[in-house]
C-alpha cells in the first residue's frame, strides 16, 4: 500500500487492512456462490472485537506492522502509521469461513474465484479526511498440500460413482437497515431463512460526523452516560415464530455484555474479548445472542427459521441510532459432486 498525500501519514484505525473491503465473495465452478459477505469491513472490525487482547496483538504485528507505542488492554493493537510518499507491504488474512474451515479444500474438484469490492470511500479505515492510498502487486498467499496419487485417485472414483463429497462449513450474512429518526420502538424482521441458525450479532451507527468512521464505530444510545437507571434503558429481545429469545427483555447492560461473552463462547470457543467495559459504554456497543443448542457440543443445533418462523430483532429506545447492522453465523454444506457444486444452507 503506497500512501498518495504529499502531507501527512496514513493512519489505520481497523484492525485489519482487510477492512478496506466492502464486499467478499467467493464463487466456485463459476456459478456456485459459497460465500458472499456484505459490509465486509464492518464485519471483519466487529469479528476482530472478539479476538483476546493477546491475539489481536500478535495479529497486528503480521498485517499493518506494529509501532514502538505501548499497548494496553482496551488499545491491544497499536498500529504503526504509513508516511507521506512512503509504501508498506501488508498482509492480511482474509476472514472467511470457507477457508478457515477445518477440511482441506481439493481445488481440482472445487475450483475457486475470490472477489474482493474496495470500498468507495477512502476515508473509511484511516483517521481523518482526504486519506488517499494506491494498491499494488497485490498476491494471494496459500498453503497447497499435494495429495498422494491413489489417494487423489480414490477421490476421484467416489465422485465417478455418483457419489458426492460433503463439506461442513459456517457462513456468514451481512445486512444494515435504517432505524426511522425519533423512534422509540423499533422492529427489524429478516427475510432470509436459514436451516441452521447459531449465532447474531447486532451494532449500531449514528448520524455521520466528525471521527465517526462506519467500520469501526459500534454507537451506544447511551453515548457513554452513567450506568445507572436514568441513562441504561435500552431494551431488546429476538423473536423467531411464536418463540422468544431471551425469555424477558434484555434491558441493561451487564446483561447484554453477560450474553455477549456467553454467544462468543458458543461459537468461538471463549468468552475473552478485546472490548473492554469504558469501550462498551461508549463506541463498541454489540448486541449478541447465541442460538445453539448444544453450545460448543456438536455442530448442527441452531434454530430452524425456514418454513415460517421468520426472524425479528425488537428494540426500544435506539437514542440517536440511524442504522442497524446485523450479522448472523449459520451453519452449511457444500456438496461436491459430477454434477457440480451445491451450498445447502
């Protein structure tokens, strides 16, 4: 990445410099969509929130290149800054559940294309205005295992024999809506259904303004006010058909943090995360509630809200919200067979 001002550094405020995406898609046999994430940047910020401080540390290192700044708990990642005329090589990994998945993909059967969409706005992952930076020899960086010959050759004949290959994978759906300026109340119903739903997540953006980036901004209603009765009155809970999670309103935020850290447990493994308490008071307020049934158990134990059972997120008193951006995490199959490539989900 070469920084095109004449004055002044690039300063990233993402995570990640794969946070200068706004859409990721990865497409196989030409046709079949396996992945296709909106909002990527934002998703990918909101995701990196949920790494401990001690990864999202090592991470950095690996991607922007860490600076000589000390770190702390609520700031694990301090970023070195790209100067005037000045070039750095970055790297990062892409977050994607396809190629994060625990199987190795066999590329002579399962032929991918990656997509990656800039964002249009230059703006959105560096401090500031009037950033302006140019890509260049851009490559992609993979681990390829060469299979042995008979054992390729076995592949082969399962597919030549009708049979298919199934492959267990996560995805991942990326939406925002509007929230109507002055409400009180608010209802956000999700057209798409899914087979196995496991996990959702739910931020919010104010009105744009100064230092207020879209990527890495998750607004409080609160907007940092004391935590007390009078100021913590932001109420919430999902509905799927006739059902309701939780049982009663969520309305407090040591409860919505509680949840938070026990969806993060259920579909990464721990509740530790890079959000500290001031940061959740303030501007990385995240709404998360987790749908399996057998938490960490097994694979398949979402919720069904195909055939009916639509799902809708309830809210009250949204304060000075404008928009809403959801992320669900489900669960999916990619069926590999002669006849091509199929994505039930």
């Amino acid at each position: 990445m070469e920084n095109k001002r004449t004055s002044g550094p690039l300063v990233p405020i993402a995570v990640s410099p794969a946070c200068i995406f706004r859409r990721m898609r990865i497409i196989a046999s030409g046709s079949s969509v396996l992945e296709d994430i909106d909002f990527y940047g934002r998703t990918v910020q909101l995701m990196h929130e949920f790494q401990n401080p001690t990864r999202r540390f090592l991470q950095v290192g690996e991607e922007w290149g860490g600076s000589s700044t000390a770190c702390t708990l609520s700031s694990p990642a301090a970023v070195d800054n790209i100067r005037a005329n000045e070039s750095r090589q970055l790297c990062c990994t892409l977050m994607s559940k396809i190629l994060s998945q625990s199987k190795y993909l066999p590329l002579t059967m399962l032929p991918l294309q990656l997509e990656l969409e800039l964002s249009s706005d230059p703006d959105e992952c560096f401090d500031g205005t009037g950033n302006d930076f140019e890509l260049s020899r851009l490559r992609i960086l993979g681990s390829v295992i060469q299979l042995d010959q008979a054992l390729a050759n076995s592949y082969a004949k399962l597919l030549l024999d009708g049979k298919s290959l199934p492959m267990y994978t996560d995805g991942i759906y990326s939406m925002v809506s509007s929230i109507p300026a002055g409400s009180t109340l608010f209802s956000l119903p999700i057209s798409r259904g899914f087979t196995r739903l496991s996990a959702a997540f739910v931020t919010f953006m104010d009105a744009p303004g100064a230092n207020k980036k879209w990527v890495n901004r998750f607004f409080n209603p609160t907007q940092g006010g004391d935590n007390n009765d009078a100021t913590d009155n932001i109420q919430w809970y999902i509905q799927i058909g006739g059902d309701r999670w939780p049982d009663f309103d969520c309305s407090s935020h040591q409860e919505s943090y509680y949840r938070l850290r026990q969806t993060t447990k259920a579909i990464m493994g721990t509740d530790l995360n890079s959000i500290s308490p001031y940061q959740y008071l303030n501007n990385k307020y995240v709404i998360g509630h987790s749908f399996e049934k057998s938490s960490g158990a097994g694979s398949h134990s979402g919720i069904n809200t195909r055939g009916g059972s639509q799902l809708t997120f309830h809210f009250r008193n949204l304060g000075a919200a404008v928009t809403a951006h959801v992320v669900l995490l489900f669960d999916q199959v990619v069926d590999i067979s002669m006849a091509g490539v199929q994505v039930l989900d």
